[in-house]
C-alpha cells in the first residue's frame, strides 16, 4: 500500500509593519499527513556557482485537503530534509479523474549552494 509522509506547510502572514510602514511578514507552519514526495530532475547553476544546485520536487497532497499553497514553502522531513519554495498557485484535479487518496500536485523548488 502507498503511503505519504507528513510535511509541514509553511505559510507567510502580515505580522505587522516596519518604521517605514511596510509590511513585515512571519511563517506558521501546519503539519498535513500522507504526502507524496516525487523528486524531479535537478540542474547544475552557473559557473559563477560551481557548488549550485537546483531541484524540483512534485508534492501530491492528499484529497481534502484545501489550504492555498500559493507563496508558501514546504518543509519536507528526512532523507529529503529541505526547505522548498511551492511555484505558482497549485489547484486540484477533477474529483472524477483521480481515484487514489491524492489530487493536488504541488510543484516545488530548492537551491543549494
């Protein structure tokens, strides 16, 4: 049986505003269970970052589950163990069309080096 794991979403808000009047923003997270992680392909930085790496990720969260992810990070457990930034404003598929647990494919993104 296929089974996820339990992610934390981490999702921006407006904690208040700085001398200039600018917004100024903090994370809370909320944990969701039963997420599938796909890593995807990875590509090599710049040559002015020869260490660089880039890495994209396919979350699927499980059917249910409706927090917007739009600007939000995921922070995904061991082996993984990063912090990935959700691209764009992810939605899910037609109920009809997926029959297993998960309909939201999340795209996601993270750099080292």
């Amino acid at each position: 049986m296929i089974s996820g794991v339990d992610v934390t979403v981490m999702r921006p808000y407006e904690s208040g505003t700085d001398r200039f009047n600018n917004a100024v923003y903090g994370m809370t997270g909320e944990s969701v269970g039963n997420v599938l992680v796909a890593p995807g392909g990875t590509q090599d930085l710049e040559a002015s970052r020869p260490e660089g790496v880039h890495v994209d990720y396919t979350l699927h969260f499980p059917r249910g589950y409706a927090g917007a992810l739009e600007g939000c990070d995921v922070v995904l457990p061991a082996p993984w163990s990063c912090t990935c930034r959700v691209i764009g404003d992810p939605k899910p598929y037609i109920a009809a069309d997926t029959p297993t647990p998960w309909n939201l494919p999340v795209e996601c993104e993270v750099t080292h080096g």
